[in-house]
C-alpha cells in the first residue's frame, strides 16, 4: 500500500470497457498536489471501469478502483449558424403559371451568401444541447478565414437567453466562418462554418482611334451599361481594371464576354498586370445595318484569390451600318 508519509511519487490513471471488455489502457496522468490527474476524451462512449495505480517515494505500490463511469461526462452540444440575406421568392398560394408575377422580397436563411464587397449580411448562430436545451451565456468564438489563408478573429460573441447569437458581418473579400464553443465542464465543445461570398469587381471601356465617342447614360440610369460608339472595320482597345485588390504577382486573369444567341459567351481571355489593369483589341466587322453589342469583363474564380467570381458592369457598343 502507498505510504500516506512519503507521499504519493507517480503513478497512472487507467480505463477499461465495462464486464471487462478489453485491456486496461493507462490514460495520460499528471501528478498535481499529490494526486493523480488525467482527462477523459469526448470521444468515448459508454461504460468504462477506471483504476489508479500509485507508488510513493518509499517504493510502495498500490492500485485503487474508481467503480464504473459513463461517458462521456460532458453532454453534447450543437452550434448551429447561418446568414440572413434578402431574395425574391413566390408569395405563399402562388399558382406554379403566375409565380413569376407574384415574387416578393422576404428575409432568408443561408449556409453561403452571395454579398457584394462593401455589403453587410448579419450572421446567426444557436447554441444547444443534443436535446434542444439553449445554452445560455455561452461564449462563441468567430473567425473569418479567407481564400488566401488570412484568418482575422472578430470580437467575442455571448449568446442570449435563447441560446442565440447575432453580428453584422461587412463584405471584404470572400471567407469560411468559423464558429466554435470551446465547452465547459459540463458541456462538450461544438463548430459550424458557413461561407460568404463576394464577388469579384472590375471595369470595362472602350477607346482607340475607332471609337467616336464614349458617354454615360443620364444620371437617372448611372447604373445601366455604359456606351461607346465605335468605327466598322477598325480596331477597337477595350481596357479595364480588377478592382479590391489581392492581385497575384503573375496579374489575374479576365474573360471578355460578348452577349450574342441569348447568352454571354467569352471571346478572348487576358491576364492584368499587378495593379490589375487589363487591355484587349478586338476589331469589328461591317454591316449593312448598325449594330449594337452588349461587352463585359469577367474575373473567374481561382486557387488562392479571394473572390468568387464577378463582372463588370455591361458596355454598349454600337457599330453604325455601312452608307449607301
């Protein structure tokens, strides 16, 4: 028997499958303030018989058993978390003929939002027991991790009386969010993950010596395609810029998109420099009849660049048919 003079010198902490199902396995044990220590994993589930062994300083051993527990001690727990964003759906009661006409803006839960840089979204989360039961006052922890590996942690979160949660999240670049409940003695740690989206953003114009004129539409349309008027026949020199940065060293590559047969189709694709400037040159045939072509640019998404993909804001060109 371990001698209550010398002290307890070491020892372990071991586990079993209750009835005896399988070896005693020995457990990582510290010795603090003379007793034994070691943690029991989340991981195990079911009835296990527990037993110490000890030595003192004077050599002595001796075992002791600890009866039988069922584990895992601490309950399960369930993070859940989600983006509320706005999008058009069909009125309760719609007939499937008019759902068409009869859209309405309601607010909705994603898992993965698409928001426009700059934009906000608000972020949700619900923490819970595995039997429903909110989990008051717990603490989540919340972290953007972007597509180029940038992790920036966001300020503490502390759920309410509900077990909920909420922030507004501002649109930067594209990112997983993490969410995870470290636990505490009672209760096993959880995570969720959802993932915001934001498009990339660029511009598209037209210049050169075959376009005749470049101008924007009224002030009271400043959002629809931008317009140029350019010579049948003649060289024209799209050019652009990949906007929010993140550029890599090798520049990104840009689609340049042309609206024809009811889709946008790409007609050639260039790579930008560092600072994200591209340029492109492309000649338009004659026609009899004056054309007009919608043109964008389009930036894929790729490996290790921050943003899903986007486009430009769409460019008229008009192209005046041949005299007689």
């Amino acid at each position: 028997a371990v001698s209550d003079l010398s002290g307890v010198a070491g020892g372990r902490i071991e586990l079993r499958g209750y009835h005896g199902r399988g070896d005693w396995r020995a457990l990582p044990t510290a010795l603090r303030g003379g007793r034994l220590h070691a943690e029991l994993s989340d991981d195990l589930d079911g009835a296990y018989e527990l037993r110490a062994r000890a030595t003192d300083g004077a050599g002595n051993a001796g075992v002791g058993y600890g009866g039988v527990r069922t584990l895992p001690v601490r309950a399960a727990t369930r993070l859940a978390g989600h983006l509320l964003v706005r999008a058009r759906r069909a009125r309760p009661g719609c007939k499937p003929a008019k759902a068409a006409r009869c859209r309405t803006v309601a607010t909705v839960r994603r898992q993965a939002a698409r928001v426009a840089r700059g934009g906000q979204v608000v972020l949700r989360a619900t923490a819970t027991t595995a039997a429903g039961r909110p989990l008051a006052g717990a603490e989540i922890a919340a972290t953007l991790v972007s597509a180029d590996g940038r992790e920036t942690g966001l300020p503490a979160l502390r759920t309410d009386a509900a077990g909920a949660v909420a922030t507004v999240l501002t649109a930067r670049r594209s990112a997983t969010v993490r969410l995870r409940y470290a636990g505490d003695g009672r209760h096993r740690a959880s995570e969720a993950a959802v993932e915001l989206r934001v498009p990339a953003q660029a511009t598209i114009a037209a210049g050169g010596p075959a376009v005749r004129a470049v101008r924007q539409l009224r002030r009271k349309a400043a959002r629809g395609p931008w317009r140029a008027v350019a010579v049948a026949g003649r060289v024209v020199r799209f050019r652009g810029r990949v906007l929010g940065g993140a550029v890599p060293r090798a520049g990104k590559l840009v689609e340049v998109q042309a609206h024809f047969r009811g889709r946008w189709r790409t007609i050639s694709a260039v790579r930008s420099d560092r600072r994200g400037r591209w340029s492109f040159r492309y000649r338009f045939g004659a026609s009899p009849r004056t054309a007009t072509y919608r043109m964008r640019a389009r930036v894929p998404a790729e490996a290790g660049y921050p943003f899903a993909a986007g486009t430009s804001r769409p460019l008229r060109v008009t192209v005046p048919g041949a005299r007689r």
